[in-house]
C-alpha cells in the first residue's frame, strides 16, 4: 500500500512536470554550432562554387567517396567542371573540410538523408551549392532550428 | 680508361666515386639527400639555386655549393649542420618570396621540388612580404603553356632547348629583377615541341596542356612502355587514369637520369584515343560493307583470298606492312603469305629502309655490325650520315647527336640531298642535289675502291665542293672508329644507299639505316618478313598494280592513298584490284574499296616483342584495351590461317608458286591493260609567273607513320603541306610567311602555305609533310627524289 502511494506520487509529479519528448520531426532540437551534418559547397559572391578543383579532398577522404573533375576555365586556369559526393559512403568525419585550401566545402546541418534509391544520394555539383529548404551551409545552422 | 678513385666522407659516412665526380655525385652514392632545384643529369651543372650547399669540415666558414664543385680526396663534408640547413631555408624563403601561393591551381603541385623542398625543411607561411601574385599563364602556343610567374630562374629550360635539343627556343630576357626566361621578342613558343623543357621544369612553370587541368598527379598510374611512333621505339613513361593515357613523360632510368623523348613520344599519344577506327569487321556485300562477326570476316577473307589464289596465284598478291607488327606477328604473316602464298611483300613508309636493311643482311649472311653483337653505335668518333632527313624520321637523334658531339674529339659528317637539320650542325657538310645523290654515291664508291696511290679521283660529276669531298674522303679512309647512319629518301629507291651501306659496312663500326617503322628491324632481321616482288619498291609496285601483275593487295596497317605519291594513279590502281583487305587498327581511305576490313589492335593494346632501329629488343605489354572489337594481328592471322588450311583438309594447300617471271601470272580479262594509264607522259609545266624550282619531298619532323598522322595535335602541328624555301626566294616572289600559295608540278597541283628554311639553295623548294595528304601526294610520283615546280600566291 505504502509502495503504491510512492509511485503514484512520482507519477503524479510527472504529470505537472514540463515533458521532456520532443516532437520530433515536428519540433526540432537546436544543434550545436560545431555539429557536422552533410558537406555541403560554399559559393561564390557570384554563385559559382569556391572549389578550385585542387582535388585535395578527394585525396584526404577516407571513404574515397569524393569524385573532383577538373576544367579549364577562362585564361586557362584550372576550374570546377564536376563535383561529385556519394554520400551512401560519407562517414561525416569532416576531413575534407580540413584539407580544403579555399574553404570551398563545409561540414552542413542537414542530418536527415535517408532516401529510398541509393542513387540519390550521389549529390552532384548543383545539389552540393544550392542545398535546399534553407540548408544554407555551415552558417546560420540556428536560423534553420527554430 | 679508368678515372683514379678518390675517397671523402660525407655526413661521417666513407664513400669512394672516380675523379671528376661532384661532391652531389658521391652524396648520391652515400645515400645522403642534398636538396637540389636547379640540377638535371641531361645537362650541365650550373648552379642557380644555391639549395646545394655543403660544408666541408677541413674549411670551416664556407658553403659550397656541390652540384658542381668536384670532390677531392679526403673531403670531410657535412650536410645537415645547423649553418647549412639554414642556409637552405633562407634560400627557399627568398624563393617563396617571389612565388606565387598557386600550388591549389598549379598542376605541379604534388611533384614540385620546391614544393617538396619547402615541406621537407619546415618554411611555413609567407616569410617575406610576397613580391609577386599570380600572372596569366601564355598558351597561345599549343601544347605547352607558359607561367612565367611560378618560374624560379633554375634554367634548366634555357639548358635543355639549347644544349641538348640544340634549339636555343628559350633563353633569358630582361636584366635585373625582371629577368624572365622567354622566346625572343616574346612571340609565341615555335619550335620542335620535343617537351624536354617541360620534363626538365621543377616547377609549375612550363606546362603539358594535353595534361593541364584534367587531373591530379597522385591519381596517375604510372607505366613503363615504349613510345611505338616510330623505330627507335624511345623508353616512356604513361601516366594512365582510369585506363585512360594523361602524358607520357621521359622514362627515368635505374638511376634516377630521366630519358629522352620527341615531340611525337611527348604529345603524340592522343593517336590512341582517336575513334576513327573501325570497331567491328567489316566485308563487302555488293556495293556497300556490312558489318560481320569475326567468325564471318575471317571466313569471308579466307574464302576470297583463296578464289584469288586459284585464279591469280601467290605472285599476284602483295602484303603491304606498315611495320606496326610484333616479331611474334610478323612471322606467323611471313609464314602465312610469304611461304605458303608465295606473295610479295612491302611498305610504304619504311620502303626503303628494309630495302637497306636487307641488303646489308644479305651481305652478311644473317647479322650484321651494330645489331646482334649490340656495339653502341655512339662509342664510335665519326657519325657519318648519308641522306637527308635522320632527324626528321626520328627526331630523337637530335639530342642524341648533340650529346654525342659534346664529347671530346667526336665529329659529324652529313651528306644529304637537302640542307636538313643534321646537316646544319656538322662539322663537314655536303649538299648534293637529290636527282644526282645516287649518282654521287656511285661515283664516291667507285673513288674509294679505287688504288689508294693512283691519281686524285676524279670529283669532277660528284656536284660538290672538292675540298669538302676530300676532306669526306679523307675521313671514310682515315680508318676511324665511324657509325654511318644511311637514310633513305622519302619516296625514293633506296638502291643505291643500300649498295653504299654494303661497301662501307667493313670500315665501320656499325651501318645503322634508318627511316624504319615500328618493328621493322624485328620483321626483316628475326622474322624474316623481307621485301619481296615488285611491292617491295613503291614504283614498281604501282606500275605493277597498272599493269595487271599485282591484282590483291592485303594492307597491314599501310594505306597506298595516304603514303603512296601518285595521285589519281593510286585511286585507278585500287579501284582495279580484285582483291583488297584492310586489316589495320584505323579507319583508312582505302577501307570504303576494301572487300574485307578487319580491325586490328594497336602496339600499345597487345603484347609482343619488337627490335629497335638500333638493335634493343623491346617487350610490348598491353596499355590499354582494346577498341570495339579489334583483335591483335596475331589472332586474325592465325584464324586466317586455320580457316584457309581448313579449306583444303588437313594438308596446307598447293599454291601456284611466287614467279617473278611476270609472264608466270594469269592475265586478266583483255580489256584491263588498256586502260592503264601506265606511260603518263608529264605535262609540260605551263609557264606564267610564279616561282619555278626544284621541289624535294622530305620527312616531317611530326611523324610521317600511321600512327602520328592519327594524332590530333601532331596534326595541328603539321598545319598541312608546306613549302619551304630560301629567304630570298620567298622574298623575291613576295611570298610571306605561311601565305597560302599553289604548287603546280607535271603531275598535279596543290595548295600549300608557303614557309622558309634555312640553307635550302636558291631555286629549290622543300616539300613537307605530303605524306597523308592526297592533294600534296598527287603531285609526285613514287621512286622520284625530286621535281620541277612552279610555286604561284593563291588566288582569292
Ligand atoms: S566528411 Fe569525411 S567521409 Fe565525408 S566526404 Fe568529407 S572527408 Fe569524405
Ligand atoms: S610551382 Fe610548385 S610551389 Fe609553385 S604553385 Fe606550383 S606546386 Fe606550388
Ligand atoms: S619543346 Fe623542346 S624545342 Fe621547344 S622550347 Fe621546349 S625544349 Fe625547346
Ligand atoms: S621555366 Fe621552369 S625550367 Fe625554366 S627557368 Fe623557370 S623554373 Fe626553370
Ligand atoms: S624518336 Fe621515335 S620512338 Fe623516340 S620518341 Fe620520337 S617518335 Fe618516339
Ligand atoms: S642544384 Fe646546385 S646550385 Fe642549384
């Protein structure tokens, strides 16, 4: 009797208790500022990707899921032609933003990636820039979270 | 001779080299790293960069540099003390200083010195403020790009160009802090496109533009191969991605000392990747070609190369090889075609080159000097070359010559039929018109066999300046250790260089001809593929297609409309033939007439064994993979083989016998020989103005075999036929440089870009890169070194 009357009065101080759950997918956790979600290219003021093309984190990545094609721009300097990211491999460890010497690419925010076909998750160049509802890159990581 | 050993220590390790070594030479042998920028072993130490510097403990106080200070006995050097490392570090800092931060850009960048250098020694950041910022890089030349901005002043480049490939392209411009190196007047890069500047450059400066901005050198796979455009058959290295060829670069040998390449080796390689090539087999059916399995062509051509056979008989057919076929291949085709069938055999390109070579053969019964027993021909004191155009056949002779003459007591003699590269540079030159070459070199043997006390030969029908010929006679008698390199015309008869390279064969050390293909040497020498028949001269076979004694032609690789002059003669010829095959790896303009097209696979998709020119015994591995369907010659023949033996049961057939009996070969129907065209009398030149001369056909220094006119860049290079005369000559028929002009000769006309070259004599016009070229083809014939011409402006 007396254990009954004890863990009622914790259930029923629960019940006046702020709940803990979040609704999640419809309420969101803010994230930290440093949390690493799916890279994503930074742009240009003009919106061409930063990338020079210099293939460094091609070679750092240790899933070796980055594929960089290399082109010839205009005055004959070595631009982007192709940026390819499988992200079916990517382990988010965030190395090739470390190795990037123009700060091109960035760890994002976006964490949730699951899709029904494998070949979707081969983000290209477009997909990369401009990623979408808002995920606008590394910045503004709280704006999204509200 | 022996050079005296000395012994030092360095870094408190004991090493002996012989005298005359640097003190970088024994580190090396020490196994102690020196950094170094501005040193490569194909040239000459020079000491710009200053990364060398030793110390030596007997002289407290003083850096030296040891890329070309000579060790001395008893040396004690230190390389890693504190001063010396510092030393080091400034240096690279006052390179940095004025470098640009380009390395994420730079195609360098993972094989740069001074960038291994400056990780190496721990220079971080910008040392000092940084003077210099990215330039435009040049490409207005093709190939090779120029970022003068990432130049570190080594020279290596100016070297290079100028000691080794004896062209002097790049030298120092400006003074002071605007030194630069460039072309005179700043005019785009002209020159021999040998690449040997960019392989020489240790840093981004000079650039591949087939190479830039399409990978990353860490992703390459690098390959051990041999560059197959033409006989020499250089060691390269390729640097594949994906299975795909990025460059070829200089192969570096055992010792680290990085090889030579021509412009064909360096840029030529995009021949493999050129798609006109036939991907499945093809045979005729009525008027067009159908596509067939390979079971099917194979039958198709054994079954209409038997029903020729039993009408026209072995003597009737010719092979006509490029040389593109490995020693394994060219037996089973001397087995197939020349034992069984009986039918002649030939080529187009390396004609006179196995004409040569076999003779020599012939005279000495099986082997002969500078091949089997494999003596260097570069240890001899005399070069003695006979005939125009060694240097543009194979373009690596000219590095190879220039070191060969850097040696102390080394002379170079040139008798050529027109002032070529060679001739400009040797030490005795002799020029003799190339409608009497053959006529000197008769009347020269002739004054050589003769008693040496009886009265001074008589030079007077020899064309040439007396002195100049005693003085080649001097030389041919003095008994010097002497290499003769004997090249044959482009589309002459190599006859009588033949009979010369016989009689000198004794006194020297080795008779090397050259102008050969691929595999040449292989096919003649250890096949035994050797000419045969009238198809072994291309005159003769021509006049021989017309008249009716050759009625099957199976092309190996050759095309008679891109190499055999003629013009509509060759066009008529073929048209006649009834029997033609085109196994070859390309799509030729002789495929539409073929009855059967069978795709074979190019030197770099098989595996097999080739001999230089010079007598190496090379092995081929596959590179890449095969295209579409092609198959390694070796299998199509031997199929052809089978289903040919198949045919007749278990025992070979009986062919009727090679005849060279003309009269031996079944006529054709009656009304064929009337149409041939075989007595062309030569127009006469019609007159007006316009400059008339002698025109001489000559080598391409960008290739002249199948394989180069595959390329797409070496054919940029081309820039299609040209005429190239004296100054004055283009002066006083206001020609310009590269203005578009016509060429008229008795046989046809054509149009070309008019150009100039120097020590042609006035009245003479060189005639380039004709072969491949219809229009240029057309206006020569086949067995003629040289033709009267008018040369007039174009008209709008
Ligand atoms: S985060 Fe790591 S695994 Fe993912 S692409 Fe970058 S380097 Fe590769
Ligand atoms: S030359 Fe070398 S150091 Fe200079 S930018 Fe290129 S890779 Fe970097
Ligand atoms: S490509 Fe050869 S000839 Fe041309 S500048 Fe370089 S070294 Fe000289
Ligand atoms: S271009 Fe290259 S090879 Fe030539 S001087 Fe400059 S750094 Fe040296
Ligand atoms: S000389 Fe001949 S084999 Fe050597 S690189 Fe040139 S084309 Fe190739
Ligand atoms: S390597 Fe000796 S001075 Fe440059």
């Amino acid at each position: 009797m007396k254990a009954l009357a004890k863990g009622l009065a914790l259930t029923f101080r629960t019940f006046f208790r702020r709940p803990v759950t979040e609704e999640y997918p419809d309420v969101k956790r803010p994230l930290p500022p440093r949390f690493r979600g799916r890279p994503v290219l930074l742009a240009r003021e003009d919106g061409r990707p930063r990338c020079v093309a210099c293939g460094l984190c091609e070679k750092v990545c240790p899933s070796s899921c980055i594929a960089v094609e290399p082109g010839t721009g205009p005055g004959g300097t070595r631009t982007l032609a192709r940026y390819e990211l499988d992200l079916g491999r990517c382990s988010f460890c965030g190395l090739c933003v470390e190795a990037c010497p123009v700060e091109a690419i960035a760890m994002g925010d976006r964490y949730e990636l699951a899709v029904e076909d494998r070949r979707e998750l081969l983000y290209g160049t477009d997909r990369l820039l401009s990623p979408p509802e808002g995920d606008n890159g590394s910045h503004g990581k709280e704006d999204r979270n509200r | 001779m022996e050079k005296a050993l000395i012994t030092l220590r360095i870094n408190e390790r004991e090493v002996s080299v012989p005298g005359g070594s640097t003190i970088l030479d024994a580190a090396g042998k020490a196994g102690v790293f020196i950094p170094t920028l501005c040193h490569d072993k194909r040239v000459a130490p020079y000491g710009a960069c200053r990364l060398c510097v030793v110390e030596d403990r007997r002289k407290p106080g003083a850096l030296t540099p040891s890329c070309f200070t000579p060790a001395r006995d008893g040396m004690d050097i230190v390389t890693d003390s504190e001063r010396v490392l510092e030393a080091v570090r400034t240096q690279l800092r006052l390179i940095l200083a004025d470098h640009p931060p380009d390395c994420p850009v730079c195609d360098k960048a993972g094989e740069c010195t001074l960038q291994d250098l400056v990780n190496r020694y721990g220079v971080s950041g910008v040392p000092l403020p940084a003077t210099r910022t990215p330039g435009a890089a040049d490409r207005a030349a093709p190939l090779i790009e120029r970022d003068m901005s990432r130049c570190v002043l080594c020279g290596l480049c100016v070297r290079i160009c100028g000691e080794l490939q004896g062209r002097g392209e790049l030298d120092f411009v400006h003074r002071g802090h605007r030194v630069q190196v460039g072309t005179d007047g700043g005019r785009p890069l002209d020159c021999d496109f040998c690449g040997l500047c960019v392989s020489a450059c240790p840093v981004g400066a000079l650039n591949d533009r087939l190479y830039g901005n399409r990978t990353r050198v860490w992703k390459l796979e690098k390959r051990q191969a041999f560059c197959t455009h033409c006989g020499l058959i250089c060691p390269a290295e390729f640097h594949l991605e994906k299975g795909r060829i990025r460059r070829v670069v200089p192969e570096k040998g055992d010792d680290g000392v990085k090889g030579l390449l021509c412009v064909r080796g360096s840029f030529g390689w995009r021949a493999f990747e050129n798609a006109a090539r036939p991907a499945r087999p093809r045979v005729r059916r009525g008027k067009t070609q159908v596509e067939v399995s390979w079971n099917e062509a194979v039958k198709y051509a054994a079954g209409k190369l038997r029903n020729f056979l039993a009408a026209r008989g072995g003597g009737s057919l010719a092979l006509l090889t490029a040389d593109h076929l490995t020693t394994e291949e060219a037996l089973s085709c001397r087995s197939l075609f020349l034992d069984r069938i009986h039918s002649g055999v030939g080529s187009l390109r390396a004609g006179g080159y196995r004409r040569i070579l076999s003779v020599l053969d012939g005279e000495n019964g099986g082997s002969f000097p500078g091949g089997e027993d494999r003596r260097d021909p570069w240890e001899a004191d005399i070069l003695l070359v006979l005939g125009g155009g060694a240097v543009e056949h194979h373009p690596v002779l000219k590095p190879l010559v220039n070191r060969f003459l850097k040696s102390p007591w080394k002379e170079l003699a040139v008798v050529s039929s027109w002032p070529d590269d060679l001739s400009g540079r040797a030490d005795l030159s002799l020029v003799v018109p190339p409608e009497r070459f053959d006529e000197f070199l008769a009347g020269l043997r002739k004054a050589l066999s003769g008693e040496r006390n009886g009265p001074p030969p008589d030079t007077g029908p020899l064309f040439v300046d007396t002195e100049r010929l005693a003085r080649l006679i001097g030389l041919l008698e003095s008994g010097r250790n002497m290499t003769v390199l004997v090249v044959p015309d482009l589309f002459g008869d190599g006859g009588e260089r033949a009979r010369m390279a016989a009689f000198l064969k004794d006194r020297a050390r080795a008779v090397l001809p050259l102008g050969g293909g691929l595999n040449s040497r292989g096919a003649v020498l250890d096949a035994g593929l050797v000419p045969a028949g009238p198809a072994a001269d291309g005159a003769a076979l021509l006049e021989a297609m017309e008249d009716g004694r050759i009625r099957g032609l199976w092309l190996l690789g050759e095309d008679p409309l891109e190499s055999l002059p003629g013009g509509d003669r060759v066009r008529a010829a073929l048209e006649k033939l009834e029997l033609l095959v085109c196994q070859g790896p390309y799509e030729t303009a002789a495929a539409a007439l073929a009855h059967a097209v069978l795709p074979s696979a190019l030197p770099l998709e098989k595996s097999g064994t080739v001999r230089s020119l010079t007598g190496v015994e090379r092995t081929l591995h596959p590179l890449l993979s095969p295209f579409g369907e092609a198959r390694p010659d070796l299998e199509i023949l031997e199929d052809l083989r089978a289903a040919l033996g198949e045919a007749a049961g278990e025992n070979a057939p009986e062919f009727p016998e090679w005849n060279t009996d003309p009269g031996a070969v079944v006529p054709g129907p009656p009304d064929r020989p009337s149409s041939v065209p075989a007595e062309e009398s030569p127009k006469d030149l019609p007159g007006g103005e316009g400059f008339p001369c002698t025109l001489v056909p000559v080598p391409s220094i960008f290739g002249d075999g199948p394989l180069s006119l595959r390329s797409p860049d070496l054919l940029e290079l081309r820039r299609g036929l040209r005429v190239l005369m004296n100054v004055d000559d283009l002066e006083d028929n206001r020609f310009g440089e590269r203005e578009p002009v016509s060429v008229r000769t008795p046989f046809g006309s054509a149009p070309a870009e008019a150009g100039r070259a120097p020590g042609v004599e006035k009245g003479t016009a060189l005639l380039a890169h004709v072969t491949g070229d219809p229009a240029g083809l057309s206006l020569i014939r086949p067995g003629t070194a040289a033709v009267q011409a008018v040369i007039e402006r174009r008209r709008p």
